[in-house]
C-alpha cells in the first residue's frame, strides 16, 4: 500500500522507532511517550492504572540484558543507561491502547500514524515472504533445468563417443587376405606349400 506524501515525514520517523524484540516489532516507553507528547513517567503511570487493558501481548517490560541490548544499538536511547528502572516494550496494540488511555489529541493523532506505520512493516514482511517463496520456486526449477541438462549433455556425450567408435571401425581396412587369381591356374602357378 503506497503512502502518501504528506505521511512518509511522520511515518519514517516512528518507522525508526520501532525495534524487534523477543521476535517481536514493538517501540519502547520513551519512544512512545514522546511521539504522545507525554513524559514516559506519565505514560508508565496510566498503564499501571489500567493494567487490565494490558496484558502480556499488548506490553511487556524488558530484561536487564534486553535493556543492555537495546542502549548498545539504539544511539537515541543512551540516556536509558543510567536508569534504574526497566523500560516497557510496546507492541501495536499496547501502543494503540497507550493513546487510548492517555487520550489526549496529540496521543490521539500520533497513535493513527503508529497503527500505518505497524501495519505498512506487517506488508512489507508479507511481501518478502512471498518474494522469498517465489525465489525458492525459481531457485528448485533452476535446480531441475541443470539436472535435466546434466543428463542430456551425458547421454549425448555417450551417444557422440557410440558414433566416433563406429566411424573408427568402418575406417579401419580389412585385414588382407592374398587373393586367388582370376581365371585357370596352372599346378606350376600355385604357391608351393610346406618348402623350406
């Protein structure tokens, strides 16, 4: 689904935002509370209040390591570093629902272009799959072709050698037997047998 032009600004930056942990694409608390306009503080606050719209497929709150993880390669989220607590991941849903309970217009607004972007990610990951399959399919067919190939240069190569061999043979004279004269031999004409 193309976007238009006007959203590609919002979309990229929020496309950058979004991380795959534990296999999953999701954005983390400060990321999401910024892009609402709301201090991640503020934001972690109303989950806990509404825990009940957040269960373990909507959010989830990372591991020391995964925090580790995600300062080491995220350069915008170094100031995570020196936080005691571990930050939150939300996924699409428990990022929608985050605009849902802090209802306010920015988080409103922003959380539509959260929904495109989580969505425009899912059509691109179903589309290299299916590029995938496609090159699969072409890569056994390739596989086959070369095999079939494989098998006709072998049997012509056998065939041309048949031919070569009998060409050999009709070219190879005879073995030469004396050949009898033509015509009446007289006993002082014949060859003597048995003289030494």
């Amino acid at each position: 689904m193309p976007l238009p032009d006007q959203l590609t600004m919002p979309l990229a930056r929020i496309e950058s935002r979004i991380l795959l942990i534990r296999g999953q694409k999701v954005m983390i608390d400060i990321d999401l509370a910024e892009l609402y306009g709301v201090p991640t503080k503020r934001l972690n606050e109303q989950v806990k209040r509404n825990q009940e719209r957040f269960p373990a497929d909507f959010m989830f709150q990372l591991t020391a390591t995964e925090k580790q993880e995600v300062v080491a390669n995220c350069d915008h989220l170094a100031k995570l570093k020196f936080s005691k607590s571990l930050p939150y991941a939300f996924t699409e849903h428990g990022a929608i629902q985050a605009a849902n309970v802090l209802a306010s217009p920015q988080a409103i607004e922003t959380g539509v272009y959260v929904v495109r972007v989580f969505v425009h990610l899912r059509e691109l990951v179903t589309s290299n799959k299916e590029l995938a399959l496609r090159l699969d399919e072409l890569e056994n067919k390739t596989d086959l072709m070369s095999l079939k190939q494989d098998a006709f240069e072998h049997n012509t190569r056998v065939q041309l050698k048949q031919i070569i061999d009998t060409l050999r043979e009709l070219m190879t004279p005879p073995p030469t037997v004396p050949k009898r004269p033509i015509g009446f031999v007289t006993p002082d004409d014949r060859p003597a047998k048995g003289k030494k």
